[in-house]
C-alpha cells in the first residue's frame, strides 16, 4: 500500500534531482529557543533526519547526503561532541533494519579515522549490512571538510606522479574527481541548508559548482518532509542554465 506521502506528492521524475545534499543547521537555536540544552536540539534533530531520509526514499532521491559533523566541529566543547557522537552511534545502530527494509545503502564522506573507534565499528557494519541495497544511498558527511578532502586529493594526485604512475598532463576534473571522497556519486543537483544562514560551511566546495542552492528559515529539529517536499518543487521551476543560454532562446539568430 502506499504511503500518504506518496499518494500527496505530485513530482515530475524527470526533474528530480538525482543528489540532494542538506545542511542541517539550527540544533543549538532549536534548543535555546525552548529554554533547553543544546543537546537536546541535536536530539531532536535526529528525528529530523529519520523523516527526511524516508521522504526522500519515497520520492526517488538516489542520493541523500546529510552533513552531519564538519572537520571544524572538533573545536566545540567536549561534552557536546562526545553526546553528538553518542547520536551518531545511536542513530546508525537504530536504523539498520529501516535501512534494509527501504532497501537503502549507507556510507559516509569524511575522516572516518577520526571518529571513536566505537562508532567506526558500528558504522563499518552498517555500511556492510546495507552495502547490497540500490534504491537510495544515505552518505553521512562526519568530520567532512571539503578543504580536507581536497588536500588529500591533491596529496594523493602528487604522490602518482612522483612514483610516475601518471604525468602532469593526465590532471584532468575526471582525475580530481575520481580522488575525492563523492568519487562514486553525482555531484549534488540541490544543496539545502537550514536555519537561514547564507553560508556553505565547508561543505562539497569543488562538487558545489552548479548545484541549485535552497537556503530555509527553518531550524532542522522543525525540518519536515512536507516542507522538504516544498523545496523539491521549488528545484523543479528552476532554469538549470549551466553557463549557456536559457533553454527557451532561439539559437538560429
Ligand atoms: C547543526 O546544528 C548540527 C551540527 C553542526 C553538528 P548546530 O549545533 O550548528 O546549531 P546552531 O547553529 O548552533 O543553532
Ligand atoms: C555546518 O554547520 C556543519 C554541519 C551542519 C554539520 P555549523 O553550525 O558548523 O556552521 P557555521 O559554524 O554556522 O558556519
Ligand atoms: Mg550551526
């Protein structure tokens, strides 16, 4: 049977975007607002995230990035990361059977080595418990910085040429590509990020170069699959232009 959220939702699957990423901005407001502890913000946050990633499984998203801990989050306090991690563990070990029934694939961008070895093992396991499942990737961005990911690219790149594995000449977009972590996926059609800030945070700078970007006033503890819907609609109005003419141009003249 489906589900009311497929009965509602009228999308265009040829305009869908294949990779929507989301920066889920607003945890700590959420709480403030309420009077509350941050933590609890990040709490309700991951039920934020439970609904959005069975929304966008609904809708036919094949890619669902979800920045969840940048590589300069380490510099908050070490009670709010240690309960951030606690989360983190929580919420990869709790969603492995919703994972496998929505037959949805997990796997995560960032410095996995950083992460406590705790929560390493419980991400390995999901990772390969899931790895089977084609209808949606679920990619966890955690200690991700899109700086970092692209010194160790251009690391990684200079070391094949030192050992003549390849030649200047062979650096091509293709060959960074194939050296950051999203090598594997699409660049992301939609970037979404909430709690109205203006910024991108480190997140995908090199993938970003024409992703359609939605910024929304809303906190991410309040972040609902109806209004994710919204902004799925929103994208499919846009005039994807990628440096040419608008498609409704003549180019006879
Ligand atoms: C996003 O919410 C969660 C993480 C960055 C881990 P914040 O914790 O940044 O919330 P605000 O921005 O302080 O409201
Ligand atoms: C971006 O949010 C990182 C994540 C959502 C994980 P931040 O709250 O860390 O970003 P800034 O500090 O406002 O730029
Ligand atoms: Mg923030």
């Amino acid at each position: 049977m489906k589900s009311d959220l497929q009965q509602d939702v009228i999308l265009d699957p040829d305009t869908l975007p294949s990779h929507v990423a989301i920066i889920m901005d607003g945890n700590g407001r959420w709480a403030k607002k309420r009077l509350m502890n941050r933590i609890k913000g990040h709490e309700h946050g991951s039920d934020a995230v439970r609904s959005i990633v069975t929304a966008a499984r609904e809708v036919g998203i094949k890619v669902l990035t979800l920045y969840a801990f940048s590589t300069e989050n380490w510099a908050r306090p070490k009670y709010e990361i240690k309960a951030l991690m606690m989360l983190l563990k929580k919420f990869i070990i709790s969603q492995r059977s919703e994972l496998s029934r929505n037959n949805i694939r997990l796997d995560i961008i960032g410095q996995k080595y950083k992460l406590p070895l705790d929560v390493q093992k419980e991400i390995d396991t999901t990772i390969d418990l899931t790895k089977k499942y084609d209808k949606m990737l679920l990619n966890l961005a955690l200690s991700y910085g899109a700086r970092e990911e692209i010194t160790t690219a251009v690391q990684n790149i200079a070391k094949k040429i030192e050992s003549k594995e390849i030649a200047v000449k062979d650096i091509t977009h293709d060959l960074i590509c194939d050296h950051l972590y999203t090598r594997h996926m699409p660049d992301p059609d939609l970037i979404i990020r909430t709690s109205g800030e203006y910024r991108l945070s480190n997140f995908l700078l090199w993938q970003a170069a024409y992703s359609e970007i939605f910024i929304s006033d809303t906190l991410w503890p309040d972040f609902s699959r109806e209004e994710f819907i919204e902004i799925l609609k929103n994208f499919q109005k846009r005039d994807r232009r990628f440096g040419k003419v608008p498609c409704s141009t003549s180019t006879d003249g």
